[in-house]
C-alpha cells in the first residue's frame, strides 16, 4: 500500500468520525421536567401542570422499562409535554395580565 493510499484513508477514518461527534452533537437536547409554575389563582390550570408532570414521570420509566427503545417517539413526547407545559404557563401570564 502506498504512502498516500494510508494517508487518504487515514483522512477519511477521521472525517468520518468527527461526523459521527458533529451528530451526536446536532440530537436534541432532553427537556427538563416540567414544574407547576402556575399560581393557586388558576387551578384547572395547575391540575393540568400536575398531569404533565404525572405524564413525564410515567415517559421516563417507560423509557428505563425498554432501554430505551422506543423508536423516538419518546422524545418527541417529551419535547411536546415540554410545548404543553410552557403553553400553559403563557395562558396563566395573560390571564393574569388581562383579567384583572
């Protein structure tokens, strides 16, 4: 084999794995748990913040349960608990701002 044939393919070995770094990198972040963050002025409000955070915990040893294998669903699952979790703390803001 030549010089160049090992220097090229040593090149590409390592393109390949600084992708493979640059994907890992790219994956979407897990959310955090979503908290109650709504006030005792807003209780239907808060149950659903309750749900969404009984519906998180549930996710997560669904995800522990099968090893994580579950297609990615979970994780779009979680971003939208995430979605539904700052809705609801924006619902809360403008009903306070604009109930008063």
């Amino acid at each position: 084999m030549t010089r160049s044939k090992v220097i090229s393919g040593s090149i590409l070995a390592s393109a390949i794995f600084a992708v493979g770094v640059l994907v890992g990198q790219v994956m979407v972040p897990i959310p955090p748990a979503p908290k109650i963050t709504v006030g005792a002025n807003y209780p239907n409000m808060q149950d659903a913040q309750r749900s969404l955070v009984q519906a998180y915990a549930y996710l997560i040893q669904a995800q522990k349960n099968n090893d994580l294998q579950l297609g990615g669903y979970a994780a779009t699952a979680e971003n939208l608990i995430d979605q539904a979790d700052t809705q609801i703390g924006l619902a809360a803001e403008y009903a306070a701002a604009h109930n008063k």
